[in-house]
C-alpha cells in the first residue's frame, strides 16, 4: 500500500514536471500580440515603460528568432514582398505583451513605413498613424477620432499563408474602425460583421506614381471565403486549359478545311483566336502569379485586356453580319469573293480600331503620373488584371455595350426571319410559285441560330459576371457561373465543330476513300449519319 501511494505521487509529480518542461517556456501571449520593449526603461518592480505602457513582469518575455518558432506571426513570408522595414529584430530581444494590456489596432508595415505598390517602404511623408475610431449610441454609428492613451498598435501580418485583400469601393467593403479595436464590416455577405485585430491591418497606401497618401484596410482571407478563393482558383485553370484546348481546335478544324474559309469562317476563326489568346494569358497569370515579375504581370495583364476587348468586338461583328445577311440592304461592288474581301476587311478594321480606342484610354489612364490611383485600371498595382474599383468602366461598361447592341441585332434578324417564313408560308397555300425554298435563305437561317447559341452561352454568361460583381453576397452563389465562364471553349466547339457537317468534311479531307458509314462510335452517336443536313457545306 505504502509502495502504491510513493509510485503514484512520483508519477504525478514527473507529469507536473514534464508539464512544466515542456510549456514552462511559452510566452505569456501571442508574439503577433506584442511588441519589442528592449529600449524601454526598466523599473525597480521588474516592470518595462516602453510607449507609455508599462509592462508588469508577468506580460515580459525574451524572444529568440533563430530559436522560437510562431505559427501565429508570418514575419518573412508577408503579402507585401521586398518589405524594407523588419518587423522583428533579427536578434534575441525583449518583448512584451501589449494587447494583454491595451486596446490593439494593427498596422500592416512598421511605424514610419506605409504601402507602395504593394510594398511596405519606409518614408518620411507619411502620416501619423491616427486611424479614425467610431463606436454605437442609440442604434448610430458614431465618429470618436483617435485616442491613443488608451490604443496600442500592433504590426505584421497574422492572416493565415499570409492570404488577404484590399478592400476596395464597394458596398460590401465599407469598413469602420470600432472601439473595441476590431473592424466593424455593416455589409459583409449581407450582415454586419466584426473582425478583431488578428483579421485585419490598416496603413496608408499609394502608387508608385503618386504622392498623396490614402488609408487603406486589409483583410484576410477567412475559412470559408479562403476554401472558396483555393477552390476557384484550382478548378478555374482547370477549366481554362480545357477551354484552350478546344478553341484551338476549333481554330484548326476551320483552317484545314477550305469550304469554311467564307467571311463567316474567318470571323469565327478571328473570334475563337482573340479568345484563344485571353484564356492563355489568364491562365498563365492564374497558374504562375507568384513567379511573375511587377512588369511582366503589367504586360500579361494588358495583352489579356486587349485579347478579351477584341473577342467582344468579334461577337458583335458576327451579330451585325447576320443582321446584315437578312436586312435586305445591298452588299460591296464587285464579284462576290471581291466583295467578302471588301467586308472582312471592313470587320477587320472595325474590330481592332474599337478595340485599339479603348485599350488607349486604359493606358493613358493607366501611365499618366496624374491620374489618381483609383482613376486607373491598376494593371499590375494589385494584381496582374484590373483592380476591383476600375472592372466595370474599363471592362464591363464597354462589354455590357456590346452585348445590348447584339441583343438589338439578334432581336431584328429574328423578327425578319419569322416574317420571311410568314410571307413564305401565305404565298405556298395561295400556291404562288415566286416564292420558293431558298437555299441561302436557309442556310443564313441555320447561321443565325448557330450565332443565337453562342451568344447566348456568352452574352448570358458575362452578363452573370456582370451581375455576381455588382450584387456582390455569398461567393458560393457565382463560383458554378465562374466555372462555367472558365469551359466557353468546350461549348464553342460543341456548336461550331461537333456537327454532321463538319465531320462530314473532315472525312471528305482526311479519308476521301474512307467509307461514310465507318466513323467514330462517339460521333455516330451524336451525330446519325442520317441526320447529316444536305445544305450546302460552306455555311457554318
């Protein structure tokens, strides 16, 4: 009995021990919650004054860089790369903690440091750092200022990867500092919302290419928006490579097979390489953004921009040529291969002269040294695409135009098809001979519900993006629509390549002595050879 209670008392106290041994060490707080009091003055009590904040011994603890590791505080793996200011000393040091004992508001850089193109940069004209408070009084949001007596700043990142955003112009990101050091959201995902000093950081920002200083707030990227934004960006390259893929072939079935080489074909071909281009450049960028030097990304960023304006001016110019086909209005002078090549030249010109304007207001506002910062389109700034606030005057207004324009277009051609078929329909039961099945009035009729799909899988699509970027709310709501966007290619090359016409020439050109009834199970299902269209094989 005596030998029991002796061997459980030495097993109970070797737990204590190892206990102590093993988290005797731990400091009093988190080091993202502290700060360096190694210059601050020490008193009889063991206490530190550093600040005007007096550290009891209890809130002290010495901070070993080469030795302790935080999981909470990313010091060298920052957001803003090339940081200037170190926000830890590399040495051992004294820290003490400082939110145990005040009000905790962060700074994204060190004290006399702000942003510079995403850059923390110590410079001498930068504002004292007095972030506006604010707090509630009957239901109002109330302005108390700056009282520093009872705040404490605290700096670095703490955001989970170091993963966060810029909250930009927009409902959603309205943000206020409260009292209580947190951040006070009213409008995130459609409620208020508190976020506490862990989640966010604020510091004043600009360009590179400006002077005046501007207050800007971070947040990081939370659990679920951070599954969203890891689940979007792995299925969205997916989904672009995908896409390329089949734009490219595309490209290539209408290159190899002469019967295609109409106006119509070219124009597709012009659109499906415009595209082609864009997707490529976006998945790059998507795949390689942390390899990518601030003017590589510039670059990639603008011959996107220039590829994507250019595909939207395409899909207008297929809209107009079926209008045209049916409007009943006199074609170019000449034969009729003269007169294709006068019209394609037309769209050519017209195309990339719509295109050339407004990819020249965007680098004007973009380079100019006067334009505010959030006047430009910010190509590189925050990311290699256009930054949030600049999105719908330099991309969406111009594609948002384009598309009610085509909306106008096909709404004309449809109702001068049905009144066609009408007129046709009443001539054949008083049995008028004039008026007979036309065969290009036929085939300018399938053109046209060949243009209806894909502008409806494209002009219905963007205009999803259009609305998932002004509604803003729950992400989980766009990211189908988002994906969708990314496969564009694969439904382009499903109306324009996956038809018995077109596999039927693609026998004719590869297998001229190759029977038509051997052809490939997927495509025979598909496709029934009996179902091929007779019509003839140069309309789409």
């Amino acid at each position: 009995m005596y030998a029991r209670t002796v061997f459980w008392i030495l097993f109970i106290c070797v737990i204590v021990l190892s206990t102590k041994l093993a988290y005797g060490s731990k400091p009093p707080c988190l080091l993202s919650e502290s700060s360096d009091i190694q210059k601050g003055e020490k008193r009889k009590d063991g206490s530190v004054f550093f600040e005007g904040i007096s550290y009891p011994k209890k809130y002290q603890f010495m901070y070993n860089p080469s030795e302790d590791v935080s999981d909470d505080f990313e010091s060298n793996i920052d957001f803003f790369l090339n940081t200037t200011a170190a926000l830890i000393p590399d040495e051992p040091h004294l820290r003490g903690c400082t939110c145990k004992l005040r009000t905790c508001v962060r700074k994204c850089c060190a004290i006399g440091s702000g942003l510079v193109d995403r850059k923390c940069v110590e410079d001498q004209s930068i504002p004292k750092f007095a972030p506006n408070l604010y707090y509630h009084r009957n239901g109002d949001l109330k302005y108390l200022g700056w009282k520093s007596a009872k705040y404490a700043i605290v700096v670095g990142n703490t955001c989970a990867n170091g993963s966060r955003y810029i909250l930009e112009i927009h409902p959603s990101d309205i943000n206020y500092l409260y009292i209580n050091g947190s951040l006070l959201l009213p409008n995130f995902n459609g409620k208020p919302t508190f976020f506490d000093h862990k989640s966010y950081c604020i510091d004043f920002a600009r360009s590179s290419n400006e002077t005046t200083w501007t207050s800007n707030t971070l947040l990081c990227m939370h659990t679920e928006e951070q599954f969203q934004n890891d689940l979007t960006f792995k299925i969205f390259p997916v989904g672009l490579v995908i896409s390329i893929i089949f734009l490219i072939l595309t490209f290539l079935v209408y290159l190899v097979l002469p019967e295609l080489h109409t106006i119509h074909g070219k124009v597709l071909m012009h659109y499906v390489g415009a595209l082609a281009v864009a997707y490529s450049l976006l998945a790059f960028i998507q795949i390689s953004t942390k390899s990518i030097s601030d003017g590589e990304c510039v670059s990639y960023g603008m011959i996107c921009y220039i590829a994507f304006i250019l595909s939207f001016f395409w899909l207008n110019i297929m809209s107009f040529d079926i209008w045209w086909a049916f409007s009943g209005k006199g074609g170019f002078r000449g034969g009729v291969r003269e007169a294709e090549r006068k019209k394609f030249l037309c769209y050519l010109c017209y195309a990339w002269f719509g295109t050339l304007v407004i990819f020249s207001i965007s680098a004007a506002m973009q380079f100019h040294t006067e334009v505010p910062e959030k006047y430009s389109p910010g190509f590189g700034i925050y990311k290699c695409w256009l930054q949030d606030a600049a999105i719908f005057p330099y991309f969406y207004l111009p594609m948002l135009v384009l598309i009610v324009i085509n909306v106008g277009l096909f709404s004309a051609t449809a109702f001068k098809i049905c009144t066609i078929k009408r007129d046709t329909r009443v001539l054949r039961q008083e049995g008028s001979t004039k008026h007979t099945s036309n065969s290009k009035v036929e085939d300018d009729t399938q053109r046209f519900w060949l243009y209806m799909k894909l502008f409806l899988v494209m002009g219905v699509n963007w205009t999803m993006e259009i609305l998932s970027w002004a509604v803003g709310g729950s992400k989980w709501l766009w990211i189908v629509t988002d994906v969708f966007n990314s496969v564009q290619g694969l439904v382009i090359f499903l109306i324009f390549v996956f038809k018995p016409k077109i596999k039927k020439l693609l026998i004719k050109r590869f297998l001229p002595k190759h029977p038509s009834k051997i052809m490939n199970p997927i495509l025979m299902a598909c496709c029934p050879t009996d179902k091929i269209i007779t019509t003839d094989a140069t309309s789409i």
